[in-house]
C-alpha cells in the first residue's frame, strides 16, 4: 500500500510539473522559445509554400515556393472579406442589417456557428463568426446576402482575384472546404491580405484581432467565438489575419504583426501541426521586425506643389499626393538616391473634377519605383471675368497701401 501510494505520488508530481510548463508557455506566449535573430535560411522548414510581404510596398522579404498552389482551406475567408467590406463600403448592406440563413447555408458542416433556416442574424455578428471563428455556415450566409447566391459570390471572388493581381488562385466557394479546382499559393495569400488591410485596415482588424467573443448573447442560444490564430492572445501587435486548416490543405496561417508604424504579413500553408505554423509565421514575422524598416516618401495629402492662377477661385492652390509612399530597407541601411517628377494636366482643373489632375512618377537609385495620382487640395472653380476683375482690384489697394 506504501509503495502504491509513493508511487501516486510521484506521477501526479510529474503531471503537475508537465502541465505548469504548459502553462507557463501559454502565458508568457510564443516568443520564449523561438529566437528572432534566426537567419532566413532557418525560416519555414516544415511549410510547404510561405511568403513574408511588407504590405505598403508590397515588396517581398521572404519566400519559400510562393507560387506552388496548394488548397488554402479557410484562408479563403480573406477574399471573402475582402468583397464584404467592399459592399459594406458601397452601401449594398451594413452592419446592423439581419441576412436571413438559407436551407444551404445550414448543411455546410466543418466549424460553424450552427444557425437554423430562417434564422436571422446581424452583418456585424456574421463578420465576426466569420472573422473570429471561421464559421462556414455565417460565410455562406454573408455571401447570399451580398450576391444573391454563392455562385455569384464564388464569380465576384474571382473578379476581384484578377483585379488585384492574383496570378494561381481559383476560388470554388466563400469559406475553403475542399473542392476540386479549389487553389491558391503563398504569394496570392499575401497580395490580397494586403489589399484588405491597405483598404479596409481600420475597419476589418477591429475584428480579426479579437481572440473571443460571443453572439446571440441575450438568447438561450449565446454562442462562444474563439479565434484559432492563437499570436492575436500572446503576442503584442499581431492583429489578424487568417488561419485555414484541412486535411488536404494542411495547416495554415496568414498572420500580421504591426510595431509602431511597420506592418509585416507572413504566409505558412502546407504546416504539418498548428504548432509549426504558429512556430513559423512568427519567426518570420520576428525576423522581419528584427531587421527591416520602412521609410516613408510621401505620406497621401503631403503638398507637392502650389500655384497661383488668378483665372481660378482660389487663385492659391495646392496640388497633393493620393497615398502614401514608402521603401522597404534593412535597418541601417542608407536610402539611395530619390528623385521625382511631376505631370499636370491643366485642362483637368475644370472646377468638377479636380481629382487626378496629374502623375507623379518616384524614382529610386535611378529606377522608376512607382507613379501615382496627383489632386488638388481645394475645390477649384473657373473664375467669372467679374471674379478676376474684383481680384485685379484688391491687388490694386493693397498695393496702393
């Protein structure tokens, strides 16, 4: 009985000892075992495609196999958010309007939230299954609503791949369940995760940086959301985006992390456990952090150049940029030579338009890096001959003065 008992004892010591070291990584998150110093030949062994992208510039620090198509399972919900913040922008529907759930929306199985034919549920509720907890039945539902039908959605998702510049992704469905033709790769991940947070960045990371929340919280039906990117608990600045997992497509991860003004979006798909693609997508996005920076050119509304006209009202006015401007560079790294040069239209100054008045083409180490639109800062007008004969006058008494 002695012996019995001694030996209880000793292995709930060891149970107890196992699960305070679990715990003790939980809490303290996934940073205490991976080193950010790790060289990017280390990075993403066991994925089988992934792409780390600064999203502003949209330039590549590092790719494994990044057009290697693969079933990116609910990492498609990305394009899926994409097209609903688009008609939340365009007023086609809002938050606060309940879509109702269809007969299809209920059979749809994997992770859902389990809503009933007919039932009706919020926009803003729907994101936040979809974003939070990847609920397949609330995409579906979302995708009706938006579209008519999924079939108009699936064709909406594949417009908007091409718009963006998708080059190995075709989309069968809204929520990634495995369908034959149903693919995309790292690199596309990457673009269009970065389209939605250069677009919809303020509005869709209030959702995808949430770890739980609840719906139907006052009905007997109050639901618990949890979110499966476990970096948005445990570490500082990861506020999306996306995990994705099947049998076939493995695990996935589209994950973002902003310090200060620098954000980063690291691509894994293909993990072969949840820990390596957590493990993975934030050493990359460690490795990033620890030894790139972004320098800004021009930040969107910055004044280019100013004129005076007294045929137009104001006679003062200031053209501007239309974005912001940046250049990725290693940290300590010197910025090379910037010049730029800038096209106006004149006859676009109509008084109407007043927007894309001209181009401003950027020039980097003595290549062209990027052109953008240029505007005018104020509502510029045609000056009446009445106009310019009151301005001729003023200038007469200042002068007389």
């Amino acid at each position: 009985m002695k012996k019995i008992l001694i030996i209880a004892i000793a292995f709930f010591s060891l149970f107890a000892t196992a699960f305070k070291k679990s715990s003790e990584i939980n809490s303290v998150g996934f940073e205490k075992d991976i080193a950010c110093s790790i060289d990017n030949t280390g990075l993403a062994n066991d994925a089988k495609s992934a792409v780390l992208l600064e999203p502003t510039t949209l330039e590549v620090i590092f790719e494994k196999n990044p057009y290697l198509e693969l079933e990116p399972a609910s990492m498609t919900k990305i394009m899926t958010m994409i097209l609903v913040m688009e008609a939340i922008n365009n007023n086609i529907i809002n938050y606060d309007q309940k879509l109702t759930t269809s007969e299809y929306a209920t059979k749809m199985g994997g992770t859902q939230i389990y809503l009933e034919v007919g039932e009706q549920m919020s926009v803003n509720d729907l994101l936040k299954s979809l974003a939070i907890a990847s609920a397949n039945d609330a995409a579906i539902v979302l995708a009706e609503g938006i579209s008519g039908s999924t079939e108009n959605f699936v064709k909406s998702m594949n417009e908007k791949a091409k718009e963006i510049g998708l080059t190995h992704t075709v989309f069968k469905n809204p929520n990634g369940l495995p369908e034959k033709g149903h693919y995309s790769c790292a690199m596309d991940m990457a673009l269009m995760s970065a389209y939605l947070i250069n677009n919809y960045g303020n509005d869709i990371l209030r959702y995808t940086s949430v770890y739980e929340d609840y719906v139907r919280e006052d009905t007997k039906k109050k639901f618990w959301l949890v979110n499966r990117n476990k970096l948005v608990k445990f570490v500082d600045g990861v506020d999306g985006l996306k995990t994705g997992w099947t049998t076939e497509a493995g695990y996935c991860l589209t994950a973002t992390m902003k310090k200060d003004d620098f954000r980063l979006i690291a691509v894994v798909m293909g993990n072969s456990t949840p820990e390596n693609r957590t493990k993975e997508a934030l050493q990359m996005l460690n490795y990033g952090m620890s030894n790139y920076e972004v320098a800004s050119l021009f930040k969107e509304g910055d004044i280019i150049e100013t004129y005076q006209d007294v045929n137009l009202i104001p006679t003062t006015y200031h053209i501007i940029v239309t974005e912001n401007v940046n250049i990725l560079k290693k940290k300590g790294e010197n910025l090379k030579e910037i010049k730029n040069e800038a096209t106006i239209n004149y006859e676009n100054i109509d008084g109407i338009k007043n927007k894309d008045i001209g181009k401003l083409k950027i020039y980097y180490d003595n290549k062209l890096y990027k052109e953008i639109a240029l505007d005018l800062l104020e509502n510029v007008k045609k000056a009446s001959f009445f106009d310019i004969f009151l301005g001729i006058l003023r200038e007469v008494f200042l002068v007389a003065k």
